[in-house]
C-alpha cells in the first residue's frame, strides 16, 4: 500500500540520492566538513518544497488537462529547465548582465568567489521580484476574476469579485494599478522606481504573451451534448507551468543565498526539492486529489496572490523565507479542512456550491 503511495516519488527519491552524494564530496572542501553541506543542502531541499507547495497545486490544476506524453516531458524536460535553467543558468544570467563580465568570469566568480557573486545577484533584487511579484499577481487575478467559476470558497464575497471577471482586462487593470502604488508609496529611490515599473510591466507583458499563447493553441472539442469543451494544447500549458516555476524560484534562489553561499550546494538543495514539487504535482493529478479536495486549489491561489504582495513588499523591506512558507502552509490547510466540511455537508448532493 505504502509503495503505492510512494510510486510517483521514485525519481525524486533517486535524484535525492545523486545529490546527496554530489553534497558529500563536494563537501570536503568544506571547513565543516562533508556532514555540514549534507545538512544545508537537505535543508534547502526542504525550504524549497515548503514554499513550493502550493506551486504544486496549482501545476496539478494545469498538468490534469494535459495528456500522458506532455505529463512525461513535465517531469523530465521541465525539471531539467527548473534545475539547471532556474537554478543555475538565470542567476549566472542576470549576473552576466548587469556587471558586463564573461560567462567564463562569472562561473569563476560563483564557485571562487561566491561572496561577490552574491552581492551581484541580490543587487538585482528589485527588479526580479518586480517581475515575478507582478505575474504572480495576475495568475491570482486570473483566478480572482473568473466569473466562470461555479465554486467559490469565500462565499458571497468571492462570487461578488469574481462576477468583476465581465470586464474585459480587469486583471490588467488591476495589477497595474498595484504596480502603480507599489513604486509610488514604498520608500525607494527614483532609480528603484523605474526599475520597479520596468521590470514590473515586463512581468505583464509576458502574462499576456503567454495566455494569448494558450487561446491561440486552444483545441475544440463538441461532446454527445453539444457541449464545446475548451483545452489548452499541451504545449501553451508546458510553457505556462515552466514560467510559473520560473517565478516561484526567483526569491527562492536568492533566499538561498542566506543559508550558504556555496552555489553548487544551492543547486543541490534546490534540485531536490525541485524534483519533490514535480513528483508532488504527478501526484495530485494521478490521485484526484483536486476533486476530493474541492478547495485546495483555492487555497494555493490565495497563497500564490499572498506570495506576489510579499515579492513586491519585499523590494523595500525584507521578509524571511519561513514567513513566506508559513502563510502558504496556513492557505493550504484551511483550504483542506474547507473541503473535508464541504464534503460533509454535501454528501451526496453533487452541484452545490461551497461557502
């Protein structure tokens, strides 16, 4: 039974054990010694699947839509651009960038002299967390104003909200204006001000780009009912999931750095957990956790909106990474017990609607 359970987290147990070891021997240049980066880099592993759970979720809303061959690629290709793209190439980027130095310079600079490499990468703090905060933002709205949403777990105030979803780009309307008041009211410089806008409209212009992509390559399907039921291809849902995660890993990867500045550990770190989100989203999706749980989605949408005001608030003040994680754990286990209540209460009454 327990082996059932643990199925789709095999790789993830493999992969575990890879870096581990990589962690092992490349500890020994460690003054701790190799136990010390075991440690961390386990650590890091599990910060990464606490601020990442409701990721999973909302990548299990998605990933269901999908069929067996796109499900494959997600946890094959896609943790290899999650890992190696987000983990290690986009800091190594952004570096490159905004200082003007090689490639080469700056792989010396990150295994050399993390501590410079480092202080480059968390300079940039602003802009990435404008980014990011702002498509997290409207993946919330999204949800926020869907006025095609049956189930509401708020009640009467989130169908109000959601019925907002009639007018065209509200969305837009309204992240834009939090982007508005996000450079106008926190205490930052004039030069973070235009780097807040800049990045931040770049952030929603990509959103759009990306749901256009997906209403582009929508499929049509007419049922026995002449019901038309809209999917989005496997490709525009692989490409949203993937900047989705981008997204999520930003603030993770720099959060890492105030636990080691050991990059290959981080990578290691961040690798396991990584892998633990995708098999967790394999999982949701395999089991029909979202249709047992009618909420749960609900709650990682709330704890993805909580998850963008905290980027954008954290350009001007600091946040720890445990409070980030708390206040996304708190989301998911209201919205469970939400749902347990919900299926009490209507069992065996299919169709009405949560409060």
């Amino acid at each position: 039974m327990l082996m059932s359970h643990l199925r789709e987290f095999r790789w993830s147990f493999v992969v575990t054990f890879i870096c581990l070891a990589v962690a092992g021997y490349w500890g020994q240049r460690w003054e701790q010694g190799p136990l010390a980066a075991l440690w961390i880099c386990i650590v890091l592993g599990v910060m990464e699947v606490t601020l990442s759970f409701d990721n999973a979720v909302v990548n299990a809303a998605v990933l269901r839509e999908m069929d067996e061959r796109w499900r494959r690629l997600f946890l094959t290709v896609g943790i290899i651009v999650a890992v190696f793209g987000m983990r290690l190439v986009f800091p190594i980027v952004v570096v490159v960038v905004t200082t003007g130095l090689g490639w080469v310079e700056v792989g010396q600079m990150a295994l050399n002299d993390p501590d410079e490499y480092s202080r480059h990468l968390t300079e940039n703090h602003t802009s990435i967390a404008a980014f990011g905060g702002m498509f997290l933002l409207l993946v919330f709205l999204a949800f926020l104003f869907d006025n095609e949403r049956k189930l509401h777990w708020l009640g009467a105030p989130e169908r109000r909200l959601a019925r907002l979803g009639k007018l065209e780009a509200i969305g837009i309307v309204t992240a834009l204006g939090v982007l508005y008041a996000t450079q106008r009211y926190l205490p930052l410089t004039e030069a973070q001000r235009l780097t807040v806008m800049t990045a931040g409209v770049f952030g929603v212009v990509l959103y759009v780009m990306v749901d256009s992509i997906g209403a582009l390559f929508e499929q049509k399907d007419d049922g026995d009912a002449a019901v038309t039921v809209v999917k989005r291809s496997g490709a525009a849902s692989f490409v949203y999931l993937e900047i989705l995660d981008a997204s999520f890993s930003f603030d993770g990867v720099i959060g890492a750095f105030a636990i080691t500045r050991d990059v290959v550990i981080i990578m290691l770190g961040l690798a396991i957990g990584a892998m633990f989100v995708r098999s967790l989203t394999v999982y949701l999706v395999n089991r029909g956790t979202l249709e047992q749980y009618v909420f749960l989605e609900h709650g990682a949408m709330y704890a993805i909106g909580a998850l963008a005001v905290i980027m954008l608030v954290s350009i001007a003040q600091h946040i720890p990474e445990s409070v980030t994680g708390a206040i996304g754990i708190v989301f998911i286990i209201a919205a469970l017990i939400s749902s347990v209540r919900y299926r009490r209460r209507h069992a065996g009454h299919e169709g009405h609607e949560g409060g």
